[in-house]
C-alpha cells in the first residue's frame, strides 16, 4: 500500500520529534529555571516545583513549563500587597517560565522543523 509508507514515516518523525523534546529539552529547561530563577530561594519548594513536561496526543506535542506551587503565578507576573501601614505596594514579577521560553524556543522550533524536513 503506497499510503502505509507514508504513514510509518511521519509515525517516525512524530516519535523523533517527541524524543527530542523529552530527552533533550524537557531536562534542559527544567535544569535552567532551577539554576537561574531570579528570586531568593526561602523554603525551596517554588524551586523544587519548577518543572517542564512533554504532553501529546495525535495532533501535537507539547513542551510544557510550570510551577508546581499555588504562587507560582504571582512570581511569573508580579502582584501588589498592603503593608501593615494600610499602604499598597507593587511586587515586581520574578518570571523565569517565560524567559525559559525565549531562550530555548528559537532553537528547539529550528531542530523540530530539521527532524520534520529531513
């Protein structure tokens, strides 16, 4: 059958694609937000929980970067407080997910798209 050899190509280069990304950059994203996370580490637990993770289905794979705590989100986008004089006060964001993203999606979209051309 002509369409089967069709099939088992882009049945490898999906398998090539996702090995790529949990075998090389799932590792290093998580290495790098843990080692370059801009705030000052107090209990370790926002540390600990920073992960990435691939996620597929049949129509696509995913690199996924997160916090694994409840506040996570306020450390990425910043938030405001009041102080115990009644004032409120801006907190800046500590992102690293973002960043994290910037650094490496260049390059993890130039080895995707030379895994799916070749």
């Amino acid at each position: 059958m002509i369409g089967a050899r069709f099939e088992d190509k882009k049945r490898m280069k999906w398998q090539a694609v996702y090995t790529l990304l949990n075998s090389t950059y799932r590792p290093i994203t998580e290495a790098y937000m843990k080692s370059n996370k801009p705030w000052t580490t107090r209990t370790g637990m926002a540390v600990a929980g920073l992960h990435s993770k691939v996620l597929y289905s049949d129509k696509q794979i995913k690199l996924v970067l997160g916090h694994g705590v409840h506040y996570g989100v306020f450390l990425e986008k910043g938030h405001t407080r009041k102080t115990k004089g009644g004032k409120t006060v801006k907190v800046r964001p500590y992102a690293i997910v973002l960043p994290t993203m910037q650094k490496y999606f260049p390059e993890i979209a130039r080895n995707v798209q030379r895994l799916w051309t070749s």
